[in-house]
C-alpha cells in the first residue's frame, strides 16, 4: 500500500516534489489560490504575456537536474535557447554586464579611480571571501568607487535592507567571485562573461514559465482553493484542517512564518523555534507590463537612485509569442517593495524605451533576506518538524533564495529522504 504524502503549494517546488513522488506515493496537491505556478505564474494581458513576478528562464549547472527536466519536455521544439545579453543604464549610458568586464566604457575618472584600487587589492593579496557582510565583500572585491556606482546601490534597491547586515554565507554560489587579474584580462580583450549559469538559458516557445508550470502540473492531483489553515497529529497521521485531510506525510511549501498560525502541535521546543521566525525580513515585487521599443536586451539593471525601479526584463524579446502580433514589444520593469500607481506612471517616461503600461501586479512577498542567524533556525525548524514527517520545501519555506533549478534540485534532496521513509 502506497503512503499518502500531501503537497502545499503548487510553484515549482511543489510540483516538482510531487512529481517526482507520485510512481512510489499516492500524492496530492493543495492550492489556496485559483491558479497553479506560485512566483512564476504568468497570465496574457490583451494578447502579451505577463511574468507578474519578473521574468523566469532556465538551466543549470547540475546534470541531473537537466536531465530529470527535459524528460518532460520536447527542448528542441518546445524551447528556444537564448545568450543573455544584459546591461546596465549608468550616467544614461548604457555598458555591458556585469560591469567589472566592461569598466573601459566608463568615463575616464571613474576608471582611474577603480583601477588604483583594484591594483590595491591585488597587492595587499585582500580575500573578500573572509568578509562577514554582503557590504564588505563588496568593497572588498570591487573598490570603493564601484560600490558607490553600481554594487551599494543597486542592491540596496533589491533588498531594501543595510547591506551590512546581510551575512556572507547566504550569498554562497550567488555572488561573482572575480580574480583581479581576470578583470584586467576581460577589460584589455574585450571578452565577454560566460561562466555564469544564465549566461545562456531555455526559454519556452509560448506561455513563459506558466507553460512549464502546466506541464509538470499535467497528472497531479491538485485541488485549487483549498487554504491549510491546521496541522495537528492524531495516532501517527496528520490531519489537515480538523479531519478532512489526513497524510502520511506533509511537504510544505508555504510561507515558514505562517507555520506558528498554523501548526497545532503539543511540543513547546516546536512552537518556540516557529515563533522565532514569524518576523523574517522579505520583500514584495511590484511589475509593471509594459510596450517597448525594439531592442536586443535581455535585462537591464537600474543602480542609479534617479529611478526607483532596478531592473527591466525584456520578456518580448525572449519569445516572439509573448508580444501582442499586432502591438509592439514588451518588457516588464520590476520595482522591490510596495509602489503606488500614480507614481510608477511618473517615473515611466524617464525610463528608456518610450514605455508605455498594460498592466502593474505586486507581490507581497518575493525576496527573502538573510540575517547572522537565519540558516541556524530553519536548520531547527526542520529537524523538529520531520520527527512529525512534516517536510519544509522551496523559497519561502527553506528561507533561500532559490531559482528554479535550485528548487528542483532542493526538491531531488528531499525526494531522496523520502523515498528512505516508512512513514509507520
């Protein structure tokens, strides 16, 4: 008899886990929102598809990871595969990305000034990796005069939070970890980034990242509406709102600081460790769908403090279907946090692009961040939870900051200890 596991959350983690269960596990899926996808959901706004949290790709580095995804799909006809063709807008100039290649289209000061402190930093033999914070890593690796232009205040943007209190370790395997020699290497020769897991990406023929949503979804049992309010144990099971779900086992994929509301289990070391995180620090999105002009940008990043958005996603350039046939092309400009209409239509004339609106979407909640002891109390969490075979799965339940192919690939870790349990 196979063992019954119940799946909360339908985003790529959820699917994905489910997935991979349902040929070993009698599986179900449990949605509180009408649609499938979490934050890579898009929907078609008068013919343009919209990313309404930004704008999602795929690859990886992992082979595994490729390989379980492309058994669903058909890569050649299915897919396109692009190059990422990212810019900046700095001092209304538009440089390549990222931006320590491409210093000799900076002005002339600025590059005196960053190439004597490089050369100072390649001579004290400074190991930015050694940093405690995001900040000084930064400084550490870039200079002064680069994190005052672009690295302090674009992510600030992004995170809205002192960069100093941002541990190192959460920033692993997220952060360029450039030699200095490299630098001056990529600058004399002009040679473009390629190592980076985006450098080049699969983007789908049509529907973005709602049609892999639909895919991996196609023989899941999901049901939609459906909002877990309660988690308690009764004789080994756990029941889900009062009696009318019970399961062998739980993967949540929700939002760890909703679990103190809604775990109602007899065990105080549990409900201490799930009050402790109910105030994580995250940030929402606010997207805009917008008209363009024609250009060949993948993404372009905003650090300067003139614009309030940080980035603009050319969504219409990743796939032809994803423009209006009759309209222009589109883009999505992405601000973090909460912003008001009326003055995101402010700002847009003076963004490239003669943009014009279609339509504004926010998310509350988007990006996570990280403080010195995060990690330390999910590692908690978790192991409290799975003595109840209660499994934390995905962004905004691990607390990390995972694209899709790192969620798929959280989702193989966990398929792997499940498939160990009896679950008896």
């Amino acid at each position: 008899m196979k063992n019954k596991i119940t799946v909360i959350g339908s985003g790529i983690s959820g699917l994905s886990i489910a997935k991979m269960l349902r040929e070993t596990h009698t599986v179900y899926v449990l949605e509180k929102n009408d649609e499938i996808g979490g934050l890579i959901k898009c929907k078609r706004v008068n013919g343009n598809l919209f990313h309404l949290v930004g704008g999602h790709v795929f690859n990886s580095r992992n082979q595994t990871v490729m390989e379980w995804f492309w058994q669903f799909f058909d890569r050649d006809n299915e897919f396109l595969k692009a190059t990422r063709n990212a810019r900046i807008l700095l001092e209304d100039k538009v440089i390549g990305y990222p931006i320590e290649n491409y210093l000799y289209q900076l002005s002339t000061d600025k590059i005196q000034c960053i190439t004597r402190e490089l050369l100072h930093i390649a001579a004290t033999e400074i190991d930015p990796r050694k940093a405690d914070d995001f900040e000084t890593f930064l400084k550490k690796s870039f200079g002064e005069t680069l994190f005052k232009i672009y690295f302090g205040p674009y992510n600030y943007k992004i995170w809205n939070t002192d960069l100093s209190k941002i541990p190192l370790e959460w920033l692993d395997d997220k952060l360029p970890m450039p030699a200095i020699e490299e630098i001056f290497i990529n600058n004399i020769a002009k040679q473009k980034d390629t190592s980076t897991v985006h450098a080049t990406f699969y983007y789908p023929v049509r529907d973005g990242s709602q049609f892999i949503v639909n895919r991996l979804a196609e023989g899941l049992n999901i049901q939609r509406s459906y909002e877990v309010k309660s988690v308690a144990i009764r004789e080994k099971k756990i029941q889900l709102n009062g009696e009318h779900i019970e399961t062998d086992a739980l993967v949540y994929c929700g939002d760890v600081r909703r679990l103190h509301e809604i775990i109602q289990i007899n065990d105080n070391e549990l409900s201490e460790a799930l009050k402790a995180v109910k105030t994580l620090p995250a940030n929402g999105t606010t997207n805009v769908l917008c008209e363009c002009d024609e250009n060949d940008i993948s993404w372009l990043y905003l650090p300067e403090n003139k614009f309030k958005a940080h980035r603009i996603i050319y969504t219409g350039n990743f796939s032809e279907t994803n423009n209006n046939p009759t309209g222009r092309k589109t883009c999505v400009v992405e601000y973090s946090g909460k912003h008001e209409i009326d003055d995101i239509r402010k700002e847009l004339p003076s963004l490239p692009g003669n943009l014009q609106e279609i339509s504004f979407n926010y998310e509350p909640n988007s990006y996570i961040i990280h403080r010195v002891d995060t990690r330390k109390k999910i590692r908690t969490i978790k192991t409290l939870l799975e003595k109840y075979n209660i499994y934390l799965l995905g962004r905004f339940s691990e607390w990390e900051y995972h694209n899709m192919d790192k969620c798929i690939e959280s989702a193989m870790e966990l398929h792997a200890t499940l498939c160990k349990q009896q679950f008896q």
